[in-house]
C-alpha cells in the first residue's frame, strides 16, 4: 500500500466553553488568535455581531504545517487540512492550552465533548480492493443490459468500490460519516489507484486499507 495523497482532513471537535472571570473581549482575543496561528483570511470584529452558521478562520499555519481552515460554530469547531490527523489533534490541543493559560477560558465537562475524524486518502494498492465486494455477476449483467440503445463508446458497468455505513449503538450529536472506497477516476483500473473516505484518524485509515489490501490477495 503506498500514500499518494492527503486530499484532506478534519478534526471535528464539538465542546462548550466557559470563562469564570466574565466574557472575555472578543477583539482582543480574535486578533490574538489570529495572530499565534498566522491565519491569512478571518472575520472582521463586526461580523460576530451578525447571526452566521459558523465563522471561517482560513489559511493558517501550526508547526509550519498549513491549517487549511477553522470553522467556529456554537457547539465546537472543525478544522480541516491535507495533513495527518495527528497534526491537526496537537493544533486542536494547542488552542485549548492556550485559551486557558492566556485567557482563562476553560471546557465545560457537560455536555460531553466529542472527536469526531474525517480523512480522505489517495492510496496506489498491491491488489484490486475491488474483489473485497465483488456483486453477483447476474448484477453486473443486469446493469450492463439497461443500456436503452446500447452503451455509449462501448462502454459497460464493472465493480468500482463499496461504501460502509455507520451504524451507532448509542446516538451522538454528530454521527460518524461513512466509510467508502473507489477507483480513482483518471486512472487506469489495473494501476489500483483508489480514493477513501473514513471516520478515522489517518494512520488507523491507512492500517485499515492496509488490511483490506491483503484481503483482497
């Protein structure tokens, strides 16, 4: 299994915050903010007087890694890049350590905070991971026979890939996204270049399609 590509990532961290000294000077702190992580796009101090979904704090930087973007909502922020999920966990602590330290501003215990991870991979595999779900060939047969007037460019229907959803035993605020793998267009089938999209952190993803790669041997 070889990594062609990060396509991107995010870090979905829902939580709510609380500062027992009163409600900080959101100015100062936005201008801080944007300054300890060099974010080159941001929202004026007016726009936080506007009613918005979220507030986009865009093209910063952490450790010299690009942060891609951060999303403010009133529950949690996304942060999102084309970095390992593991860089974008010690942005996500980082902020947290210093909102305490410099202002005070602390995580609330209730209601309990989530992680939540999106990773999106370009993988060159060793075998077709197709062959993990290959469907019934009277399936196949069936798709390429509802062609009307026959396929264009002589075209015909073959197994791609597969998505998994994700079921949840217990209801969270925010439910996992689903797990999905397929050919990546542009590429000749027998390269066994695939794109996958996860609910994990990027090294897990990676073992994972790792596993599915010696499966499909």
């Amino acid at each position: 299994m070889e990594l062609l590509g990060i396509e991107e990532t995010k870090v979905i961290y829902l939580t709510q915050i609380h500062r027992a000294a009163g409600q900080p000077y959101g100015p100062d702190m936005v201008a801080a903010f944007i300054q300890r992580y060099q974010f080159v796009q941001y929202p004026s101090p007016a726009d936080f007087l506007k009613p918005a979904e979220a507030y986009v704090f865009s093209m910063g930087k952490f450790n010299n890694v690009g942060i891609q973007d951060l999303r403010l909502y009133n529950d949690g922020i996304i942060v999102s890049s084309k970095s390992n999920t593991k860089i974008i966990d010690e942005f996500v602590s980082d902020l947290f350590e210093w909102l305490e330290k410099d202002w005070g501003v602390v995580r609330t215990s209730l209601p309990k905070p989530e992680h939540h991870y999106e990773s999106r991979l370009i993988v060159k595999s060793d075998s077709d991971l197709t062959r993990l779900i290959e469907p019934k060939s009277e399936i196949v047969s069936a798709l390429n026979g509802a062609w009307r007037q026959g396929p264009p460019s002589a075209a015909r229907f073959a197994p791609a890939g597969f998505i998994a959803d994700c079921q949840l035993a217990k209801p969270t605020r925010r439910k996992p996204i689903h797990f999905s793998l397929e050919r990546r267009v542009g590429f000749e089938p027998s390269e066994n270049v695939f794109y996958s999209l996860s609910p994990l952190g990027t090294d897990d993803h990676l073992a994972l399609l790792e596993k599915l790669e010696r499966l499909a041997h």
